[in-house]
C-alpha cells in the first residue's frame, strides 16, 4: 500500500486510525502519510519518517467527506447556510450545492462565496434561471412552475462557461414546485443535461407527478435525491416493497441520494427500502436555513442516523467520499490513494443513547454517533466546531473499530 521509493520525509502522518478507504479496499489500522499536500503513503510504521505526527489511535481515518447535497449560497439565497460554518461542523471538506443558483445568479455563487471559501466547492446548476429564490422559514415558493423561468440555452452557456465549478444540472420536481409543468420541468432538465454531457439531479417532491413517473425519465448517473422521503409519493408500494420502477432504474445506473432535509428522510420509508434490499448509494444532508436545525443538522448526523438504520460504517464511509466524488466525475477525490489530495477526515465513534426523530416526527433509539476530531484539506488542518446537538447524549468512552 504504500508508495515503493522510501527516500523522504513526511509532513505529516496519521498514525495507528482505522482507515477506510472504499476505492482502494483498505479497512484496517495503519498509518497515513502526507507530503506537499497529497498523500504519500499508507502502510505500517511511517511515524519514524515524519516531521509532524498526530496520534490517532482509537479513530477512523476517511477520504475527506464530500456532501453531495447542501445549500451554501449563503447570503444571497435566503435557503443557504454558511459553507464554514457547516464544513466545520460536519468535518466535511467538499460541498456539493444542489441548484440554489441558476444561470441567473451563479457568477455571484463563483466570485463570493466559492471564490473565498478554503474549502472545495462545486455545484448542481438550477435549471429555473433564478435558481431557488422563494425558500425560508414560512416562505415557499415554486421556482419551476413556469416554462419561460427555464431557457435550457441559458443553462448551457452558463455550464460551458463554467466547467471548472459546474458538475451537473438540478431540479426539483413536485407538487407546487413544479404546478402544471410538471414532467415538463424534467424534460426542460434533461436537455439541458443531454446537451453539456453531464449528470441530472432531481429533487423528488410531492405529487403529482409520481415517484415511479419521475424515475423512470432519469438516465445512467443521474441523482434521484431525497429517495427514502416519507409517503405519500415514496419509494415504497402499496405492499411495502420497492417500487419496480426505482428498481429498473437502479439497475439502468440511476444513483439514489438520501438528503436528508427538513421533509424528505422517513422511516418508515428508509426501513422498508432497506428491509427490501435497497439502500442508499449517496449520503447526503440538504443542509438548508431550515434542516441545520434539525431533525437533519448535517452530514455527520445523517451518516450516523443511516449507522443507526443499519448500514455498516465502511458502507456510511464510502457513501459520503467515494461514492459522491465518482457521481460527480472527480475520481481525484474520496480516496486515499498515493498521490491523491490529502483531503482525510478523522472520526471517532462513540456510544450514545441518542433518540433521533424523522422529518415526520417518528423516533428511534440510537446506540452510536460519529463525531469529527480532525480536518485536513490538502494536507493543510482545519478547524472543527462542537456538535452542541448531540454532546448530552455521549455516554463516553470511543468505541471506534468495535463496530463494523
């Protein structure tokens, strides 16, 4: 695993974490090695080689986290948070906007916000030229509703001119957010996506139009995000088994995305998926002015809700930095590989008697949380913030590598 040619020193090693590394098959204890800000190796006793070592016995050692479903246009979309803040929070070191700015309004998302945060930062295009303009607390605002609000050809250019940042288009698809238009809106989505080559993705919402109708229009790759939202118009039939259509699309290559949010994770939802087969291939947290209060709070809080659910931690690991950076075409990052950027975050995993609660208010006993340590960036460390939500609820003692 680690590099053949020994001759240099370190900045930095990671020594004796459990790392989990999902694109390269690593989970095990060894030490990870940092060096002008890629990673230089992982493998045994690297430690005697470093100019700066950190002790991380007892911790989970990751790719660093990728939220592939946030809303970080902050102050100039009234739905957006603070990218710092909730990377801090969330130990996460790339965030994914899911459509807050259209065409209309990127350039202002690219020079004042992307442009000054130390942290990795793309997004999802909203097809609707102001992208989502009418979201708060008590304010909710359709901005699909209209089939002049979405100039495809506005779309494009703004994509082409903007590649570096752009990884996809969004919609949201749904009830009043999309009114008579309907399936149109996804269509207009789709266009502009068959057009620039890239990924769709699209917010599932109440009916009309179905679930099953709206999941059956995606291509290979594209994101049906908020897949475990709770009934009516979710993933589950009549019977309680997975629709056959969210099957035929999984099988086509559709990606399904939790994003969690402040109405689109159920239980009784995600436990019948899963009790069917079907989880999750992205972990995300919609993170809004709205869902950072819960019951959603972030990333971290939704990969331990889904640990709670059931899924592994290698599985909640890969999920949230593999998975998210394959789905939005950047292979360089999620992993821990030898000369990949050494984005790492380090987790531990403690037991907690912490109840968690659904967007419908249904409640589960928990047994374990994933809380940050550390951050690195490019090799570079960042700041974490306290998680002041779950600290009550830690019972003590890290419990990281007991469960799997």
């Amino acid at each position: 695993m680690s590099e053949s040619a020994a001759e240099q020193d370190y900045d930095l090693v990671l020594a004796g974490g459990r790392v989990l590394d999902e694109r390269n098959g690593v989970d095990g204890f060894f030490d990870v090695a940092v060096k002008n800000g890629r990673i230089a190796a992982v493998g045994q006793n690297l430690a005697v080689r470093a100019r700066r070592i950190e002790d991380v016995s007892g911790a989970i050692v990751t790719p660093g986290l990728i939220d592939i479903h946030t809303h970080v246009y902050h102050k100039a979309t009234s739905l957006s948070v603070d990218p710092g803040f909730i990377a801090r929070r969330s130990a996460t070191t790339t965030m994914v906007d899911a459509g807050s700015a259209g065409a209309g309004n990127y350039d202002g998302f690219r020079d004042y916000v992307m442009a000054h945060s130390p942290y990795r930062i793309f997004a999802f295009l909203n097809i609707s030229f102001p992208g989502i303009f009418g979201f708060d607390k008590g304010v909710s605002i359709g901005e699909a509703t209209l089939r002049h609000m979405l100039p495809v050809d506005r779309c494009v250019a703004k994509i082409e001119a903007n590649r570096d940042r752009i990884i996809g288009v969004k919609v949201r698809i749904g009830g009043p957010v999309t009114g008579e238009l309907g399936l149109g809106a996804l269509e207009l989505a789709l266009e502009a996506a068959n057009t620039v080559g890239l990924p769709l993705m699209t917010h599932i919402g109440t009916a009309p139009p179905s679930y099953a109708d709206v999941v059956s229009m995606l291509r290979p790759g594209d994101i049906l995000t908020h897949c475990f939202r709770p009934a009516p118009n979710c993933a589950l039939g009549p019977d309680g088994r997975v629709l056959p259509e969210v099957r035929a699309a999984r099988e086509r290559g559709v990606l399904f995305d939790i994003a969690h949010g402040m109405g689109a994770f159920g239980y009784e939802t995600a436990e019948g998926a899963l009790n069917d087969g079907f989880k999750p291939d992205l972990i995300s947290s919609d993170v809004h002015v709205i869902a950072v209060e819960g019951p959603g709070y972030d990333l971290l809080h939704t990969m331990s809700k889904l640990l709670n659910c059931g899924l592994s931690l290698p599985e909640v690991i890969g999920m949230s930095s593999s998975r998210p950076a394959l789905a939005i075409r950047k292979p360089e990052l999620g992993h821990l590989g030898v000369g990949a950027p050494a984005d790492i975050t380090v987790l531990r995993q403690v037991d907690s008697d912490y109840v968690f609660e659904d967007v419908v208010g249904t409640k589960r006993q928990g047994h374990t949380l994933l809380q940050p340590v550390s951050v690195y960036l490019g090799g570079r460390s960042m700041e974490i913030a306290r998680r002041p939500f779950e600290e009550p609820f830690i019972l003590g003692g890290s419990c990281c590598g007991r469960h799997s």
